[in-house]
C-alpha cells in the first residue's frame, strides 16, 4: 500500500472512529453490540486493510494496521474490540493458510465478509490446550464439540477459525501430552448462522456477555455441538503454526488501548482546561481558581503525555523489528513475550491513566456514563487478552533461569 492509499483510508478511519465516538454511549448502556456498526464498518472499506492486492485487498501492514486500530479505538474501543478481532484473525490467517485458502477466505474478506476466532475456552486459555475435540468423520472432515467463551465480533463476522484438539473415532483425546499438542489443529469454516436464531447446524451463539467493561463487543459463548469442518478447512498444527503470527493479537490488542491512552488524554486535556474551583484556602482573594493552574494537575497531564508517547514508541518500536526482521536475534523461546511486552506495558499505563484521569477530574467522573467512568472499566479488558503481564514475565523468568542461559 503507497502512503497516498493508506492516507485515504485513515481519513475513512477519522470518519468511522467518529461515528463510533457518537453511538458508543447508547451500546454500553444496552450492554449489546453496536449493530449499526456492521454497515458503516463495511461501508469503510476498512475490512480488507491487510489483504494482499493480489487477492483483492488494500495491502496494508502491520504498522498500517495498527495505526487504523489505534484511530478508530480513540472513537470507542469497544466497537472498535469487535472489529479488532477480524483484524487479527485476518493477519494470522494470512500467514497459516495456504495459497489456495488465501485465495478463497481472503478473497471473501476483500469482498466484505468478515472473519473472527473464538478460541479460549473455561479452563483453557491461550496457554492451556484445547479441551474442544475435533472427531474425524467416515466421509472426510471432522465435527466440532466444545464451548469457546469469548467469540468477540460474532454478530458481524459469516467466516470462523477456532482450534480444536483432533480425537480418535470414538472422541478420545490423546492421554500423550506430545501427541495432544500436535493433535490441537486450526480449521476454518463458513459462520453460516440464523441471526433471528442464533442458532446453525450444529453450532450456535449463547448470549453470555456481561461483564466490567467493553459492553459494546458483543463476547458471547459459541458452543459447538456436531459442527462440520471439511478437510478443507483444516489448516495447520495450531500452536506450531500460530506462535509465528501471534504478533497480529498481540500488537493490534496494544493497538486498541494505545488508541484509548490517546482518548483519555484528550477529555482529560479538554475536561481540565475548563474546569475552576471556588474560592479555596491558602488562595490571596476569593475568587474562582482553574485548575488548569494547579501543579498536581500540570504534573498530572503530563504524565498521561509522557505515558502516551511512550507506549507510541514502543508500540511501534516493537512493529518495526517485526516488520524488519530484527526479531530473527531475540532468542527464539522469547519472540512471542518479547512481542508481548508492548501490549503488557501499554496495559499498565491505560489502566493507570484511566484511574489518574477519575482522580484528576473529581467526583463528576465517577457517575454512570460518563465518559471516564466508560475508560475506567473499558481499561481493565487490557489485563486479559494475550500475553498478559503475568505470562509475559513467566515466560521471560523461565528462560533466563535455565542453567545454561545463566552459564553464558
């Protein structure tokens, strides 16, 4: 994509990121996806944004990508979390699929359909293996039994990808960690599901979402119960194939709160610069007082700037090694954490923004619907998307405690 292409569609961006901005109240108040949504987003051309041109796409990166994020994100991050989804799914497949696949689903993407990936599952996260079977069928192909919890952008997308653990005829999942974790597969198949409904052949949506924040992503249960995959939908060993494009979940989900951290400094600039007090004590003469005069509040904002910035750059720090091949040094047990970190570290700082803006403003941000409120409880999805803090220092720690690291 030229950089004249790729400024069209971020003024398509400004444009959606706006509309998001004007109906995300109404959606976290109803706790539902935005629906109206669906149209715009694909009025945008903006679905196609990383399919190769030579499959029908604009042919953006991943730091063209990430900036699309980041700007529809500062017009409501929970809008933009469903799309998100579509964004990632988009990008790994690109790297999992086939030249015949790519061909035929991001054909469809470039024609408007959208994918998305439910793949945690109660007791199995993105570091547990999945508990979902995949039983192979006499014809060829497989049925999906199992629950996933988290089927973000189910309500616009008509493409699934999730994985699965492939059993024996009878259903059994193998007792041989070794053989289990080659056996956990990636498919893709058609989302074909009545909308009035909610339910498909063999597959259907469970309106489970209600939770702290992000409302408007519409993350309900997808349960899977005879769901037919054909062998053309298998796609790789999952976790051999998906820790060498995982960069495309973690950096478009530190995308969406960079975008937040952009938001929250801006109603906080806005709020702040207009706000006064009366008269308070320790003032010469008893008159209003800006706050915008106030040092905690000078030294306040600032900090939100300098948090901004920094996520900024090591947000697309960490893009540009990956786009350059420089992660080919990091230690190859470190690529996926060390991708990670940028999200972990964005996350801690949009979380303690959202909490200094609350403090900052005053009481007014505390009450339902405000704008730092819907921040505040928006911020704290970032502590779980993969990789969180916790496994990223996990991982990192065990490395760099194995006894033939600390002998170098």
């Amino acid at each position: 994509m030229s950089e004249a292409e790729f400024a069209e569609l971020f003024e398509k961006a400004e444009e959606l990121s706006q509309y998001f901005r004007e109906i995300g109240p109404e959606y976290d108040t109803k706790n539902t996806f935005a629906f109206p949504s669906i149209e715009k987003f694909k009025a945008s051309d903006l679905g196609r944004l990383q399919v190769p041109k030579r499959f029908g796409g604009h042919g953006g990166n991943l730091l063209q990508t990430s900036k699309i994020v980041s700007e529809l994100s500062k017009g409501d991050s929970a809008i933009t979390l469903a799309y998100n989804m579509h964004y990632i799914m988009a990008g790994m497949c690109l790297g999992l699929f086939s030249e015949e696949q790519n061909k035929y689903w991001m054909g469809r993407v470039a024609h408007g359909e959208l994918m998305f990936g439910p793949f945690s599952e109660k007791r199995a996260g993105f570091s547990g293996l999945a508990d979902m079977k995949a039983v192979p069928q006499e014809g060829g192909g497989w049925k999906l039994y199992g629950k996933k919890t988290w089927g973000t952008c189910c309500d616009a997308a008509t493409i699934i990808t999730t994985n699965a653990t492939i059993t024996d005829a009878e259903g059994n999942i193998p007792e041989d960690f070794e053989e289990r974790v080659g056996a956990e597969s990636f498919f893709v198949a058609d989302f074909d599901i009545d909308r009035e409904t909610d339910q498909g052949d063999g597959i259907s949506i469970k309106r489970t979402w209600d939770a702290c924040g992000m409302h408007a992503t519409g993350t309900h249960t997808i349960v899977f119960d005879g769901f037919y995959v054909p062998e053309s939908g298998f796609v790789c060993e999952w976790r051999a194939g998906a820790f060498g494009v995982l960069e495309w979940a973690s950096l478009m989900f530190a995308s969406i709160y960079l975008g937040m951290m952009a938001r929250v400094l801006e109603e906080s600039r806005e709020a702040l610069a207009k706000k006064t007090l009366g008269a308070v004590f320790g003032a010469v003469v008893a008159e209003d007082v800006k706050v915008a005069s106030v040092g905690h509040i000078i030294d306040g904002v600032g900090d939100m700037a300098y948090r901004y910035e920094m996520g900024r750059r090591v947000l697309y720090q960490t893009i540009g090694e990956v786009m350059s091949g420089a992660d080919d040094d990091w230690p190859l047990e470190l690529r996926f954490p060390y991708i990670g970190l940028a999200k972990t570290f964005i996350a801690d700082n949009v979380m303690h923004m959202t909490k200094s803006a609350m403090s900052l403003v005053g009481g007014q941000s505390f009450r339902k619907g405000a704008i730092f409120e819907r921040l505040y409880r928006d911020s704290a999805a970032s502590l779980f998307q993969p990789l969180n803090g916790d496994q990223s220092r996990t991982y990192i720690g065990e490395y760099l405690l194995q006894p033939e690291e600390l002998e170098d």
